[in-house]
C-alpha cells in the first residue's frame, strides 16, 4: 500500500470519528456489545439519530453488527482502534 493511500485511509478515518456523537458511542461500546436502544437511552438521544450515526461507523468498519436471536447488538469491529481513540 503506497504511502498516499495511507494517508487517505487515516484521513477517512478523521473525518469519520471526528462527531463528537460517534466518539461518544465508540465509548460506550468500548466495553461490551450494546443494543441501539441502550446506547440511545445512555445518550439521552433519539434512537433514530443514534441510528443514523451507528450506520456511519458500520460502513466505515468501525462498529460491526451482531445477532443473536431477536437481539440486535453494536460492538467495536476491531480493539486496536480504541488506542487511537479513547
């Protein structure tokens, strides 16, 4: 990977954790996996915004969906990216 590629992979990477929202909810994921409604009831937001947010660190790789059952449930994709953020 050549070093330009690098650097648009960290800039993505900026502008995607760089919602004071979104870095709340890496937060709170940083310790186990959490149901959308959990983390907007903690947010004290509407399930829909932290939807809306929660999708954006989907497509980015960030956050990964499990199921279990009828369980929906957000967890950090990967726990190297806490160093770098948290």
């Amino acid at each position: 990977m050549s070093m330009q590629a690098v650097f648009e992979l960290q800039a993505e990477l900026c502008r995607v954790m760089g919602h004071p929202t979104r870095l709340e909810i890496v937060h709170i994921l940083r310790d186990s996996p959490k149901r959308v409604s959990g983390i907007a009831q903690w947010m004290g937001l509407p399930l829909g915004t932290v939807s809306r947010h929660l999708a954006i660190l989907c497509s980015n790789r960030i956050d990964v969906v499990q199921r279990q059952g009828q369980d929906v449930l957000h967890s950090i994709a990967n726990p190297k990216i806490l160093g770098g953020i948290i």
